[in-house]
C-alpha cells in the first residue's frame, strides 16, 4: 500500500486502519538500511566496521542475538546472501514489535504519546 514508514503506518493505525503490505521493512533490511529502538542505521557505514555491538540490544532477532554490527556490515560488503536475509529479519521483527507496542499503547489508551514517541524517533537523521 505505499505506507511502509514505521511512523505512516503508526498514522494509519490511529486512523483505524490495521492491515499493512509493504516492501520497504524487506527490501530496506536487504540493503542494510536498518530500523532500530534508537533510529536508522545504516549498516555500510564505514563507523560499524569493529562493531562488536549487535544492531538493535533491544532486538530479539537471530541477527541481534548471534551477529556483531561488524559481522554483519562485512556480510553487506561482500554481498552475502545471509546479510540480506538477516537484514529483513531483522526489520520484520521490529514491525511486528512495534504492532505490538502499538497494540499496547491503544489498550492503555495512550496512543497519542505512542504515535508522538514513534514520531520522534522517525525524526533521527539515519545513523
Ligand atoms: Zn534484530
């Protein structure tokens, strides 16, 4: 549907909308464009090349759980197939978290400062 952005898909939820298909979390994650609890990250960066650091401490993924930013950017920079493959995980993952945080903040009724949270980190430049 084109509403692939963490923070659109955050505005459609508070529109009442809660069916989303979108390629950006895969095709982002294939190409090492990473969501992440502090922001973008863009894994290629030169600053990630002795990471030990997983992308995300808050992720549970098997990137964030078993592979250093490090590692992970090398497999990038050779085209590894297992980058991409952990990158879109990696991405679903935070989606799927954030659907469920957004699940919670509308049970809690305190949607609007969930939105303005997602907003604000949407704001980031990426990293
Ligand atoms: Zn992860």
């Amino acid at each position: 549907m084109g509403i692939g952005r963490p923070e659109d898909s955050t505005d459609a939820i508070g529109r009442g909308i809660d069916l989303f298909d979108c390629v950006l979390p895969t095709r982002n994650g294939r190409h090492g464009l990473l969501f992440t609890s502090e922001g973008l990250l863009r894994l290629r960066n030169q600053r990630y090349r002795d990471d030990p650091r997983p992308v995300d401490p808050a992720c549970d993924c098997p990137g964030c759980r078993h592979y250093s930013r490090a590692y992970l950017r090398h497999l990038h920079q050779i085209d590894e197939m297992l980058g991409a493959r952990l990158g879109a995980l990696h991405n679903l993952r935070f989606y799927l978290r954030r659907l469920q945080d957004a699940r919670a903040a509308i049970r809690d009724a305190r949607f609007a400062a969930f939105r303005a949270q997602v907003h604000e980190l949407a704001s980031r430049s990426p990293s």
